[in-house]
C-alpha cells in the first residue's frame, strides 16, 4: 500500500489551529446561509407547482364535463324524437335540427346494425368514400375498446378512444349512446366532439413548461393526453402506468407523483375526478422540469454562497501553494522508493513489507510467492545491449501485470531478471494458472530487428504451509526456482527435500572452504584393470576430507557443495594439482599411466580453466597424456554450445577425456558423435547386477558395441564379482574398475598395485 502523507502540514506557519478553526466557521456560515436560501427556493417552487397543477385539472375536468354533457342532451334528444315519429324518420333532418342547438359537437350520426344510416358535419362536408372510413374507423375503435376493456361507460353512454376527421384530420373524441327507434330496433347516436373543445381550458390558464393534460377512464386507458406547449395530441399508448390507476379513483381530487408510461420519468400528477362521468381529467409535469424550476430560481443564492466559497477557499490556496509542491516532490519521493524505476512495478522493499504485513495479519488468507526468472537474460544483455535487456523487462511486466490483477495478485521486480508475484494459494488454484503466465511470456517478443523466444523459470512456496515467515518464504521460493532451472522446468514448487540449504550447510561451507585453501583434502585412488591381461591401464583420483577432530566426510556431502558454489573451481585445481604431484610420484618409480580427475560443467564454463591446466601440466612437468578429465553427459548437456568447443581444445593440448556415468543423462547419439573424447565410462548402476539383470546386461553390451563403434575405450565402473568381470570381458569391454580388483587406496600403494599388476602380465606370458 502507499504511505500516506499528511496534508495537515499545509498550514506551516500562518494560523495553525486557531486559524484554520475560524475559515471552517465562516465555510460553515456560508454553507449554512445559501443551503437555507436554496430550500427556501425549493419549497417555493414546489408548492406552487402544486396549486398550478391542482387549479389546471379542476379547470379541464370541468370544462370537459360540460361539453360532454352538451353532447350527451343532444344524443338523447335524437333518441327521443326518433321514438316519437308517427312514420320512418328522416335520419339526416333529425340530425340537422339537433346540430342547430348543439355548439360543441362537431360531428352527428347514427348507426344501425353496424352501418351509417346518417351523418351530419358541422363544417366540411365527407364524400361517401370518408364517410365509409370514418364508419371503419368508429367501429375500429369500438372493436379496440371491447379487447382492451378501454371504453368508459356509464349506463349506454360510452366514450371510446379519440379517432381523427378524414377530411381535416381534426382529432375527435366519440361519444355514444344506444337507444332504440319506435319500433324498439336498437341503433347507436354518436357525437364526435373536437379535442380543441376539450382542451380550451388550458389555454387559457398559465400553462407550466413541459406539463401536459391527460384525461383517464376507470380501467387505467388514457383517451388521449394533449401537449399545450406543442399543440399536439398523443395516442402511442392507450393504458397509463399501474401507478397512477389507483390515486385517480379514490378521491375527488388527488396530487400524486408516479412513473410516467411513455417516458419512465417520475412525474406530478394532479386529477380531478368527474362526478357526472366516469372519467378523470388530470394535469402532469416531470419531477425534472420542477427542479429545473427549482435550480434557476436557486441560482442567485447558490453563486453568492459560491463565491463566498470560493474566495476563502483561494485564501487557504494561496497558503498551501507552497507546500503542495513539497508535498508532490514528497509523494514521488515516496513512489520511487517503493518502485522500480524501469518497469513502475514495487521493488524488493516494497514487496518485502507487503509479504511482512500479510504474514502478521491474523485475518489474512493463505498465499503463495512465485519468483520467476528470466532464462538467458544476461545473454540478452551481452549480446544486444542493456537497452534490449530493458525492453524484454518491461514487455514481460507488461505480460503478466493483467492477470495477476485479475487474480487479485501484486507484481514486483526482486533482483535484475528476477521478479516476484504475491498471488492467492496456489495449491487451490492450480498449475494452470503458472502455466497460463508462461505461456503469456512465451509469446515472441519483438526486440529491436530480433524477435526474440522469451522463457523463464518459476519458483513457487506457500503461506503458511511451506513457511511462517517472510525471510524463509522467499527463501523457499528461491529454493524451488533454482531447482526449475537447474532441471529445465517451467514451474517448480517447494518441497523440504529439496532445502539442501540450512545453518549446517553453510557451516561446512565455511570449513570446506579453509580446508580447500590450507590442504586439509586428500586423494586416493581406485585402479581402472585391462580386462584383457590383468594390467594397471589407469587410476581414477577421488577426493577425501577429513574434518579436524577425526570425522570423514562423505564425498557425496562435499563435492556437490563444491559443485553448486564457486568453491568448484579452487576445488578442482587442488584435486588437479594433488593428482598431478602423485603422477611425478609415480613416474620417478617407472608408472606411468593416465590419472584421471572428475571435473564440473562450471569448470569447463570457466574462462580460466583451460589455461590453469595448461600451468599444472608445465609446473610438474607431467605430459599431457598422463591426465584423464572425467565429465558427465548431463554436464556436457547443461550447455554444449560452450562446452565441447572448450573439450575440443583440452583434448589438442593432449589430455585424454572420458564420459563418466553414461547411461544416466540424457545425451544424444548426436552429441557423443560429436564429444571429442577418448574413453567412455558405463555407470555401475548398469554393470553391479548385470549377471542377474537382463535388462542391464543389454544395454552394457550394446553401449561396449557403440562405443566401439566410435572407436571410444570402454572402462565399467563397479566390478565387484568374477562373473560380471567374464561377462564384460566376453563382450570386449578394455577396461574395468571396481571393488573386485582393488578399492581406493593411496598414491603409494599404487606404485605397489602397478609392480604387482605387472608381475601378473608377465607370469600369464
């Protein structure tokens, strides 16, 4: 997390307490003064929108009661003196007579069995064609009304959804009224009353911007609803919304705010309900216009208190002006500390804190650390320059940073190459997700001209299954990565097996140490026997260490510390040079066969190495073809590139070069074609049992026909009975070594081992 830093410091030195106490009590007057005025403001512009609307709906109510009623007189006064005609009346002089002594219908007609008997207009005549379609569209309406149970009826009066003039397309609101002729037919007297009748009203009263006049029946349709400021009628939807039903039925007039149909917006209504008809006329405005209302009324108050506002705000500005800037140079101080300059990402500290304060917290979940690094980043580097390198850094911070904050997980650069990732418990997420981040670094990244194959390495340990604390967690992490990179891995987690690092550890890395630069080491050495005549062809120099007090250790206790510090290499000169001194031994008592001394794939990779051996061989006067150098195939493996070139010049100054242990890497036939070596050893997990393991026993004698086969010497490693000593001999193995012959001894029981050797030749001769 940030630090945060304190802004209090912005008042340095020109009030302190007191000063900063009375800016907040004239803040707070100020604010106190305009939110009063602006409510004030508020209450003002709702109650009298509210009396608006209430005094509008009144006035449209009833100035739309009286129309309809007018109407209502005429149609039954049709009706009457159609029932009073001695003979068939004349439908259109009836209709005629009652337009006379009616001012607000602007159409009459008459319908039997669902055809116009007559129809009289006030104004346009309709040509028969009109005629027809105003009739379809009656009865459209009618239709539309029964499905949707849209008509207000009151007895056999019926008022039905608006239908519009063909001539002049006029909207027009249907009134109709069933009645019976003299002879008891039933037929329908209908009066298309003109919205701009109903509508007068409003007109002439103030009309608020945006409201609207809307007139609703007892089943929730809405008839029609009329824009006053637009002069325009709407019928996109004939039901209003469920709110609004039961507010307009339950008193005579009613204020109410519910959502409007049409548009969703929450709105004002007023209605005012008929007592004579069953239908509601009602006036509404959106809640939105009202406080627009409200906020232009408010302006003038809300600037005097911003202005208020403002000048004490510019005051207390112009305080801290100065030490903002301090503040920003301090923040970015901060930041930088926390971050890694070149990637923005936390840094080695920071993620260090964040890792303690995780483990401290009784309340946090379990998590895990991943390191990864980046393989070949220093070949990267030398080859096309830190600028490269420092791309490839941030393309790869880039690649993760996305899904490790989907997984709630943090990114921070650790080292040079090496980052670390905080991420949820991996032991319930998977490997998936660690193979997805590798997979995303994998991509080919572009560098410069070079599209490069980025790879990495990870190292995972657990919170707090693996470790409780911070310095061990990383530890471990650590742990697990070197070992995915010491074995090709992608993804490698802690195991304790693998913590070959501890106090002891280091102790005796300390002692061998001093033990390597006073000569504590010994050697001994182990006859390697031609399976031939008996005969001494070589010796194998091995390592001993005893510690001061008496206690041997094992070599395989040292000699892999050796190999995985740098001790390797004053190791291994020392080893060179014992066994080069025990040669001039030997030589001066007329022995002369090649030592052999194991070397590490860090010595080959070892600039120096070449020309110390070069040295060693000149200091003892020993010729080069007097000293073996034994290396595994894994070792060669590790980096061929550099190493069999490097193998190559070794073996033209001379120095005969074995393959120790093979069988057990993982070298190519491919590669051993290439090793330029002379002697191929067979590792003695192959020859021990070979006598009762046929399995052994084939792969012995095809690697005796391979080497061969290559014109390689072949020496068995661990000969302990006659009959594996028969079998490797009927084979044509050259050489053995074991306990069967001889175990380790030292350089003058060798000379004896030699004499006696000899005898043996000579004797079978």
């Amino acid at each position: 997390m940030e630090p945060i830093i304190r802004s209090d410091i912005c008042m340095p030195v020109f009030g302190g307490r007191r000063l900063r106490a009375l800016l907040l009590v004239a803040v707070a007057l100020l604010s106190g003064s305009g939110v009063y005025l602006i409510d004030k403001e508020r209450r003002t512009v709702w109650s009298s929108t509210e009396q608006h609307l209430m005094s509008l709906s009144v006035a449209v109510e009833s100035s739309m009661t009286t129309a309809l009623r007018q109407a209502e007189f005429s149609l039954r006064g049709i009706e009457n003196e159609l029932q009073a005609a001695p003979r068939p009346p004349q439908y259109g002089d009836l209709l005629a007579q009652a337009a006379k002594f009616d001012p607000v219908s602007g159409v009459l007609g008459i319908l039997k069995n669902g055809r116009l008997q007559a129809l009289f207009t006030n104004g346009v005549p309709l040509s028969e064609r009109q005629c027809q379609q105003l009739t379809q569209d009656l009865q459209q309406s009618v239709a539309t009304a029964d499905r949707a149970h849209a008509r207000v009826k009151a007895d056999d009066l019926m008022i039905l959804p608006m239908v519009q003039h063909p001539a002049t397309s006029e909207w027009l609101l249907p009134l109709f009224f069933n009645g019976h002729d003299a002879a008891g037919s039933p037929l329908q007297i209908f009066a298309l009353i003109p919205a701009q009748t109903l509508t007068q009203s409003m007109t002439s009263l103030r009309v608020l911007p945006g409201s609207f006049m809307s007139v609703v029946s007892m089943n929730g349709v809405q008839l029609f609803r009329y824009l006053p400021e637009e002069h325009v009628f709407v019928l996109n939807d004939p039901f209003v919304h469920p709110e609004v039903l039961p507010h307009v039925w339950t008193t005579k007039q009613v204020l109410f705010q519910a959502r409007n149909v049409l548009d969703g917006q929450l709105t004002m209504y007023s209605h005012a309900r008929s007592d004579i008809l069953p239908f509601s006329a009602g006036v509404g405005v959106s809640v939105s216009q009202i406080r627009e209302a409200w906020f232009k009324a408010a302006a003038a108050p809300f600037l005097v208190m911003l202005l208020g506002i403002s000048g004490i705000l510019a005051f207390w500005f112009m305080l801290c002006r100065s030490v903002r800037v301090q503040l920003e140079e301090a923040h970015a101080y901060m930041h930088a500390a926390r971050h890694d300059a070149l990637t923005g990402v936390l840094n080695r500290d920071a993620f260090a804190q964040l890792l303690e304060r995780d483990v401290q917290s009784l309340a946090a979940p379990p998590f895990s650390v991943v390191l990864i690094d980046i393989n070949r980043f220093r070949e990267i580097n030398d080859t096309m320059g830190h600028e490269a390198g420092d791309r490839v850094l941030k393309e790869v911070v880039r690649r993760i940073s996305r899904p490790v904050q989907v997984l709630g997980g943090v990114v921070a650069r650790v080292g040079g190459d090496e980052f670390g990732l905080k991420l949820p418990f991996l032991p319930e997420l998977g490997d998936g997700v660690l193979l997805d981040l590798h997979a995303a670094i994998g991509h080919v990244m572009p560098v410069g001209e070079v599209d490069l194959e980025i790879t990495v390495a990870m190292g995972v340990a657990s919170f707090p299954s693996d470790a409780d604390s911070v310095k061990d967690l990383v530890r471990r992490a650590n742990i697990a990565l070197h070992k995915a990179k010491s074995e090709v891995h992608a993804v490698e987690h802690y195991r304790p097996e693998l913590d070959r690092f501890s106090l002891t550890r280091l102790a005796m890395h300390t002692e061998l140490a001093r033990a390597i630069r006073e000569g504590q080491l010994s050697l001994v050495f182990q006859p390697k026997v031609s399976l031939k005549n008996g005969a001494m062809v070589g010796v194998e120099a091995l390592a001993r260490w005893i510690r001061p007090g008496g206690q041997t250790m094992s070599p395989a206790e040292f000699v892999p510390l050796a190999e995985s510090t740098e001790l390797i290499h004053p190791f291994t000169s020392l080893v060179i040079r014992r066994a080069l001194q025990a040669q001039q031994h030997w030589i001066q008592h007329g022995v002369r066969v090649p030592v052999a001394v194991n070397v590490s794939a860090n010595n080959l990779l070892s600039a120096d190495f070449v020309p110390d051996l070069k040295r060693f061989l000149a200091e003892f006067d020993i010729p080069a073809s007097l000293l073996e150098l034994e290396i595994t195939e894994s070792a060669v493996m590790r980096s061929p590139e550099l190493i069999i070139p490097r193998l190559a010049s070794i073996r033209d100054m001379g120095v005969r070069l074995a393959i120790d242990d093979f069988g057990t890497g993982f070298a190519s036939l491919a590669y051993l074609k290439l090793l330029p070596v002379h002697v191929l050893k067979i590792d003695l997990s192959f020859v021990v049992n070979m006598d009762s393991d046929a399995a052994n026993e084939k792969i012995v004698r095809s690697t005796i026909a391979l080497a061969h086969s290559f014109d390689l010497t072949v020496v068995a490693e661990g000969v302990e009975t006659e009959a594996v000593r028969d079998m490797l001999a009927q084979y044509q193995c050259d050489a053995a070594q074991g306990y069967l012959f001889s175990r380790p001894v030292d350089s003058r029981a060798i000379a004896v081992w030699a004499e006696r050797s000899q005898l043996a030749v000579l004797d079978q001769a």
